[in-house]
C-alpha cells in the first residue's frame, strides 16, 4: 500500500514506512496536519523503492516490516548513498537495538508507544538540522580543527585520523564539530541536544551518549579508555584539544 503526494514548495515530503495500516494513517494524518506531504510504503523494498526514485526530506522506518526488516532496508539506503535523514520509529527498545540502528546510519530512534508532541518535535528537528546542512555546504570555512591524530575540515566536512578518511554520519559530525568548537569546554547534553538536534528542554533522550559511543569508536585508539571525548560525571562531554 502506498500513497504519494505533491512535494510542497519547500520540498517537505516525508516517506513513512509502516506496515500497520492504522499507525501509518494516523501518522500520516498528524504529519499533514502539520503541512508536510507524506508518502506511505507498507513493506521494506516497497520502502526502499520510494526512498531511491523519489526525492524526501525524512524518511520515518520501522524495524519489524513483513519482508525485509528496518535495519537492512537502512543498512541497504546508506551502502547505495541515499544520505536522506532517517528516523525510526519501532516497538523494538533494547539498546542494543538502538545502538545497532544508529551503527547502520539511523539519525534518531524513538520507541512505541511515543508520544505525538515529542515525535513531531523530533521531526521537526531532523528537518531543520538538514536544511542547516544543506545551507551551509556551499559556505567556504578555510579551517581546519585537529586533536590527537584527528583532522576535520570543515570546509569539505572531511574527518581523517592518521591521514586515513574517516566515515561519520552527519549527526556524528554535527555532534563532533560542536564539541570542537567549544576548544575544551564542557557541553552538557541538554545543549548538544538543542545545538545538534534542536530538542528543547523538555526532550529527554540518550541519543548524545550512543553518537559520542560511535565518535570513540571511530577515533579513539582504545574506546573503552577514550583519550579525547571524555565523559564529564553528571554533566555531559569535553573534547581535549590541542
């Protein structure tokens, strides 16, 4: 089952992949309520037909579909190139779940039941985090930031360690390249949520703590005694720099 809309002038056509029908209209209705356009697959190839011959802004996935389930339909999105900003929205709440989603490019989990105020802000936010990406891209910044081993260009938005590429997500990078900027100080969670992923206050999640997880993995030596990203008990995270 799918259904397509005209795009908005502002190109804000979200992909809902869902295959329980009620659940999908009643997102889809509460997503045209507030203006987006909204296309709905009820399959994972579906899904992942929709995702690579149409062009979206968001695209919603659940993780348990009835032919190929979420985590190899974004797994499949990112090995092709497909960068569109993904967020789940799952029964599936384990963290392993949620880690391993975030390992194969997810850029936020939410779990059912959810609550609709915190699932529109949560779009809302990815929406707009990705308009300030694409803004931004052509804007020149001659500046490149190190710490240890690690370089990160911020005019091209490349991160090396030891010369070699390194491949971070875009919310990785959005989260690593705040911390940098802050030259040492600490950021607390509240406000990485809030600069990274334009959550107020009231938004309570551990997404920081799973993406700093992944920004160690990537750049730390040993992840498990991280050098760099340090944990700050009770507040949030600090970057050594040079």
């Amino acid at each position: 089952m799918t259904t397509g809309a005209m795009e908005r002038s502002d190109g804000t056509c979200i992909l809902v992949v869902e295959d329980n029908a009620l659940l999908a209209a009643g997102v889809r209705s509460n997503l045209e309520f507030e203006g987006y356009q909204v296309t709905l697959a009820a399959t994972g190839r579906e899904g992942l037909r929709l995702a690579r011959t149409r062009d979206h802004a968001l695209i919603v996935l659940d993780l348990m579909l009835p032919d190929i389930d979420g985590f190899r339909v974004l797994r499949d999105l990112r090995e092709h190139g497909v960068n569109t900003p993904v967020l789940i929205l799952t029964a599936l709440g384990d963290e392993t779940d949620k880690v391993r989603g975030f390992r194969f490019g997810a850029d936020d989990y939410v779990t059912k039941p959810f609550g609709l105020m915190e699932f529109l802000a949560r779009v809302q936010a990815l929406l707009r985090r990705s308009r300030g990406a694409r803004d931004g891209a052509s804007a020149s910044v001659d500046t490149v930031r190190h710490f240890g081993p690690v370089a990160i260009d911020l005019s091209t938005r490349l991160v090396t360690h030891g010369g070699l590429p390194v491949a971070l997500r875009p919310r990785e990078y959005d989260l690593l390249v705040a911390l940098v900027r802050r030259e040492g100080a600490i950021a607390s969670r509240e406000d990485l949520l809030r600069e990274v992923w334009g959550y107020d206050d009231s938004v309570v999640s551990r997404t920081v703590d799973t993406h700093v997880a992944e920004l160690r993995r990537k750049l730390e030596e040993d992840p498990s005694e991280p050098r760099w990203l340090l944990t700050v008990r009770k507040t949030g995270y600090r970057l050594v720099t040079d």
